[in-house]
C-alpha cells in the first residue's frame, strides 16, 4: 500500500517508516529540535513528532533560529500535548529530558530510550546552536540504532 494520512496532523507516511515520539517538558526547544532533525536525517526511514508533560504556549526563538540556520524546516511547528498522543502507536518513545523520563505514559508496544540534552532556554543563540548540534551528533544514530533503520540511505522504494 502507499502513504497513508493520520489524523490529518502529519505529512504523507510511508508505510514503512518507524514511528517515533519524542518527549521533553515543555516541548518547545530540545523535543521540537529533536523532531525536525529526525525527520530531516532519517527520512523515509523514521516519522517523528514531538510532544510535552506540561507544553509551553510557543517554541522558543532560539530553537527555531538554531533549525533555520542549519537549513531546516520550521513551518508548524507548535508545542503538543503529550496526552494528545493517546492511543497513537508508535515503535520508539524518546525523553530527552530528565522530568519527562519520570513522567513518561505508557506507550504500549513501543521501545524506550533516554537521551538527556542540556536545556538552553534563556541563553545565547550559541547554545542553542551546541544543543541542536549534540541532538543530531548524538540522538539521530541512537534512534537509527534502536530502530535498526539506516543513517545513510533513504528507505527502498523512496
């Protein structure tokens, strides 16, 4: 079968694709990096989206900054609610911050991994560059690892 549409919230999915949640407090820096990068590094292979145990009302300017420097797409972007992922299914749930490891739902079916990244809020715009720098350093290969997909080619078909 093709691409399939869920819920209307994301783009096309190939149905090969690896789903991935991604969870932080607030999502509104790491988690939201997180998303953009693992969807840019591992296209066609992993979908991710991001979501948060207590959202904040807007993604902060530094991490849409730090994204838009690297040449990566920002449009959309908003913080979720971690309850609004109820029932979704995904093959990975991963906290990258310490209070959402604590706070994590039950996601059945799904894999756990903890990646911890500093929270840059409140800082200069190099600090959130070295964050979303340590994300792709760091989380894309532990995710392509814990999914067994590729980092270096797109999935068969794409």
């Amino acid at each position: 079968a093709g691409p399939t549409r869920k819920k209307g919230r994301e783009p096309l999915m190939n149905q090969n694709e690896k789903r991935v949640l991604v969870l932080c407090t607030g999502n509104s820096c790491r988690s939201q990096m997180a998303e953009v990068l693992l969807n840019a590094d591992l296209a066609g292979r992993v979908r991710a989206v991001s979501a948060g145990t207590r959202p904040q009302p807007g993604v902060a300017a530094g991490a849409l900054e730090a994204l838009r420097l690297a040449g990566l797409p920002v449009e959309g972007l908003h913080p979720k609610d971690v309850e609004s992922m109820a029932g979704e299914v995904f093959d990975l749930v991963v906290t990258v911050c310490d209070h959402a490891r604590e706070a994590c739902p039950v996601f059945p079916g799904a894999r756990h991994l903890h990646v911890g990244f500093h929270d840059p809020h409140g800082e200069p715009l190099a600090s959130f560059v070295a964050v979303r720098d340590e994300i792709r350093a760091r989380l894309v290969p532990e995710v392509a690892q814990a999914l067994g997909v590729a980092l270096d080619a797109p999935a068969q078909g794409e």
